[in-house]
C-alpha cells in the first residue's frame, strides 16, 4: 500500500492539489508552487508552533517569512483574532504577493484563511492541518471564518487554498481528546454517504486510535476525496455540500451555549450526529437498531453520545434557528434517510427537535 498520495479539488481556475503522507514537513518542494514572491506570514498557536514552526520554517528556504503566535482555542476565532491576523501582515509589510500560511488545527485554518481572504481584498493561503479534524475536513474544501457571540461561524467567506499539505505525522503528537474528536468528522463521512466505510470503520477503529499508519491514511484518504468530490460539485454550498454539515447543527448550538472551546468541536458533532439519527428514528427513517449502530461507533471512538446534563432544549433550538442553512425561517436539518444515504429537510416540526434534545441529555 502506498504511503503518500494526492488528491485534487476540482474547480477550474480555483483547483488545487492536497498531498497526504508522513514525513511531507520535510518536502519543501511540495509547498513551492503555493507561494507567492511576497512575505509568507505563518499563523499557529501555541501549542502547535513549538512542534512544527521551525520545520515550516526550514521548509519555506530562504523566502521572507513572519509569524504569529495565537493562543489555543476555539475562543481566538473571533474577531479581535482576526485583526490581529491583519496586524501581523501590516507588521510584516505584507502586500498582494503575500502568502499566509495556516499550521495548526480547524481554529487556525479558519482564522487565517479568513484572514486571508480579505487582507488587501486577498492574498495567497495554503494549508498545513495539524489536528485529525482539521485534515479529513476544515482544511479541504475553502470555508474560512469566525464566530460571533451569537452562533458559530458566522462571519466568514468560501476562499479556496493554493493547496493543502496534510503530514500525517503530526498526528503523533496531537492530544488524545483532538484526535478523538476528529474521528468524529471521519464517522461523518461514512454516515452520510459510504455504509462500506462505516463497516470498515467499525472494523478499524481502535487501530485509528492507536495511530496505526496505514489505517490512518485509509481513513483521511476516504473523507479527503469523499469532500473534494463534493466540493467540486458544489463549492459554496448551494445543494449537497449542505449534507457535510450531519450532526453540526446540534454541534455548533451545543458549543455555542457550553461557552467556545469547552466542548470541543468534533465532540459536539459526535453528540449531534446522534441526535440527527435518533430524529431520523423519530420520522420513521432509521430503525432503533441502526440508532444503536450510530451509538456504538461513536462510543467506541471514545466520543460522547449524550448532550451536556446542563443543556437547556428551548436554548439549543434558539440557537439552531440561527444556522446559516435555514431559509425564510424554516429550520434545515441534515438527516438520514438510512445509513449511509442523507438528505436535508425542512419539514421537521420543532416540537420534534425539542423532544430529541430533550430526551438525548446526560442524566
């Protein structure tokens, strides 16, 4: 089995190519054709530049680079981030041949390519995903942005990178609660569209967890090309690149309410996705036996099945009224037909919502 491949995204003049592999830190030709003859100004936080700045660093030869240091954490996507973010190009002297340059997790990714895009109407972005989560989804597919108060991700833009660079060797360093929480978006992919891979989910999940090599490329190959397809067909999300958003809508009102980084992303889809599964069961869709199906995957991913003891239903809903998939006031979910196949419906009562957010939380 080949230990490095490359997938491409896509989109006429806006394609790109995302590398795959161990060990690609240390290939800096891969990242060549990205730059541009400008600054690069590399953004990470705190916890990811002590490991990996100085190789990007090493990497990029004698090219002019900045960078910037964020602290860790979904409560740095806001926007004082992102005028710091514009800041540190000022600083550099950046101008239209700039390059940022995210390394780290979905936080990062997000912050800079938002950054990115609007720096000077916008400059040149490429991806270094560090986290699980951030390699099989936030760092494929062009959607940066931050949060508001409000709801999550909120202000943002679609600004496809030059390229995605995913060393899968970052992974050994990555916490055990980040890299469960990526295994999240990687059931996901499963879930709404590929029932074989649930099975070899099913099958493989504790090499996943055990940082298995050639189990961790099979998975990040799978959902990297399952999105790139999609993308390609549908770069702003006009149609079924709304059906990536499973159990997100749930998620995102659950980290919304829990306070920005308490609940981390991947764990709140989790909790999502079962909530969206159990609502299927609750139309009629699925059968009681794939909602347990949907649980015990998620649970032995080591990820949470329930909501938060403290939720409250009638402040989720709220929440969820918010979600940029709604129009003319009708709530949007994306649920499952069956496994392995999703749809979108606006049709489902609110008072069904509110019965599954309320049955669903810790006791």
């Amino acid at each position: 089995m080949s230990t490095e491949c490359q997938i491409d995204i896509a989109l006429g003049a806006r394609s790109y190519p995302i590398h795959i592999g161990s060990g690609l830190l240390q290939q800096p030709d891969l990242l060549g054709p990205w730059l541009g003859t400008g600054v690069n100004l590399i953004v990470t936080d705190e916890n990811v530049g002590p490991l990996y700045l100085e190789h990007l660093r090493v990497a990029l030869g004698d090219r002019p680079v900045a960078h910037l240091v964020i602290p860790a954490g979904e409560a740095q996507k806001c926007v004082a981030g992102w005028q710091q973010v514009h800041q540190a190009l000022v600083d550099a002297g950046a101008q239209r041949d700039a390059t940022v340059i995210a390394l780290g997790g979905g936080v990062v990714g997000d912050l800079a390519g938002f950054a990115a895009a609007t720096y000077m109407r916008g400059v040149g972005f490429v991806q270094v995903p560090t986290s699980l989560l951030a390699q099989v989804d936030s760092s494929v597919g062009g959607k940066t942005g931050i949060n508001l108060p409000a709801g999550k991700n909120l202000v943002g833009a679609f600004y496809q990178p030059r390229g995605v660079l995913i060393d899968l060797a970052t992974l050994t360093t990555l916490p055990g609660r980040e890299l469960r929480a990526g295994l999240a978006e990687v059931i996901k992919y499963g879930l709404i569209g590929n029932l074989d891979f649930v099975a070899w989910l099913e099958r493989h999940v504790d090499d996943l967890l055990a940082l298995d090599p050639a189990a961790l490329l099979q998975a990040v190959r799978v959902s990297v090309e399952h999105k790139a397809q999609v993308v390609a067909r549908d770069e702003t999300e006009q149609g079924s690149r709304a059906l990536l958003n499973l159990g997100h809508t749930f998620g995102h009102a659950v980290e919304a309410s829990s306070g920005y980084g308490e609940v981390l992303h991947g764990e709140a889809v989790a909790m999502g996705m079962v909530c969206a599964a159990s609502l299927s069961a609750g139309l009629g869709d699925l059968t009681p036996a794939d909602v347990a199906r949907v649980e015990k995957l998620i649970d032995r991913a080591e990820l949470p099945t329930r909501l938060p003891h403290d939720s409250e239903p009638e402040a989720l809903l709220r929440i969820m009224a918010l979600d940029k998939k709604n129009l003319a006031g009708r709530l949007r979910l994306v649920l499952l037909e069956r496994l392995g196949d999703a749809r979108l419906r606006d049709d489902v009562d609110r008072s069904q919502v509110l019965k599954t957010l309320t049955e669903l939380r810790q006791l």
